[in-house]
C-alpha cells in the first residue's frame, strides 16, 4: 500500500544447521533457539510477501558481529570488561571456531543493497560473513595481548553450553558475486579498532564523574 521500494530484513547465521564447513545460503536450516526460530519465521515472512504481492523483500543473514559500541552481555565486550577488573576468569576450553564480522562491514553491506536496488531480485538472500572463523582462545589472548593484561585466563574449568556451536562460518560468495561485497576489515584490525573505542569511552564516563 506504501509503494515500499525495498525492504531489508535482518535475520541470522542461527536458523542454519550447524555444519563443519562454511555455510552457503541454501544449506538446511534448523533453528538454534527460539530466537532464532523467529527470525526464521520473518525470512519466511518475507517470501510469502515477495511472491504473493510482488514486495521486494531481501535477507541479510548476519554471522556474530563485533565492535564499538556492542552489547556488553556479548564476549568481545565481555572479555574486555573482565580483562581489565578481574584477576582472573574461569572459561570454557576455549576450542569453538566462529566466524566474526566488524561493524563496519555489515554496515556497508546494508549501503551495498541499498545502492543496488535495481539489481535485487525479492526474496533473495545473503550471508554477511567473513569465511575464516577464529578459535574464543585466540580471540581472547590477542584481547589480553592488545590491553596489556595481567588476568589469567582459566581455559577449561567452566563447562560448555548444552548446544555449544564449535563451528560457525558463512561463505559471502553470494553477495560479493551479486553485490561486489566482502569484508574489508581482519580480525586484528577490528580488536584493535574495539579497545581503542573502548578505552575512550572509559576516559568519557571518568570525565564526567569529576566535573
């Protein structure tokens, strides 16, 4: 009724079942919580509305993102908060392999849609993903590394969740063959650009105490 000319539904790399491999857009699909059920049900939304009225509907299915201004519930937020007020942390082991996008690239995947309205088809969708997933350890001690940190890092002495993802990757050929997209930024880069934020807005909130 709006004459909408796109509309870009956000979903998540959790409606896939879990694979050792990266996952393409047409793999099974098998919801990993009751959130990710949900955004299944708005992908299918979605399709229904694409081919039943002709609305140009898009999913971009996000792989775990990461960067300034995060969530402070999630690990990358998490992780920096305790390497900086804790002596030490009880972890898990540590193994899993996910597959991390910086901010800064799944917002230039929405401008990469946005721009290219007259190349999108409805009903299709993408993975914004980067293809190499990196071990919780390894992000964990480049953390510690970057910060200076003197918290020992406990691996192995919490237990894993009942429905632990070990490994999590998404192949991006889709969007960057349609779309021109791939992510611009490592995963060294994008920690450090995090801490560097993080640090600032620390240096903020102190300002503000004393003034």
């Amino acid at each position: 009724r709006n004459n909408t000319n796109l509309f870009i539904n956000t979903s998540t790399c959790f409606v896939y079942k879990n694979m050792d491999r990266p996952l393409i857009e047409s793999d099974q699909l098998e919801p990993l919580n009751l959130y990710a059920l949900t955004k299944k049900q708005s992908e299918d939304t979605c399709s229904y509305y694409s081919s039943k009225y002709g609305l140009k509907a898009i999913t971009l299915r996000l792989f775990p993102p990461y960067g300034p201004g995060d969530n402070k519930r999630r690990l990358i937020p998490f992780l920096l908060d305790k390497l900086s007020t804790s002596s030490s942390l009880p972890m898990n082991t540590g193994e899993q392999m996910w597959d991390f996008v910086f901010v800064d690239d799944i917002v230039d995947a929405y401008h990469r849609v946005i721009s290219s309205i007259k190349n999108i088809e409805p009903g299709e969708i993408y993975n914004v993903s980067t293809g190499n997933p990196i071990k919780i350890k390894k992000i964990a001690a480049l953390l510690s590394d970057y910060t200076d940190s003197n918290t020992i890092l406990e691996w192995g002495k919490n237990p894993h969740r009942e429905n632990e993802i070990w490994h999590l990757s998404g192949s991006y050929q889709l969007l960057h063959n349609k779309l021109g997209w791939k992510p611009k930024h490592e995963i060294v880069d994008g920690l450090k650009r995090t801490i560097a934020w993080n640090n600032q807005n620390l240096e903020s909130i102190k300002s503000e105490r004393y003034r």
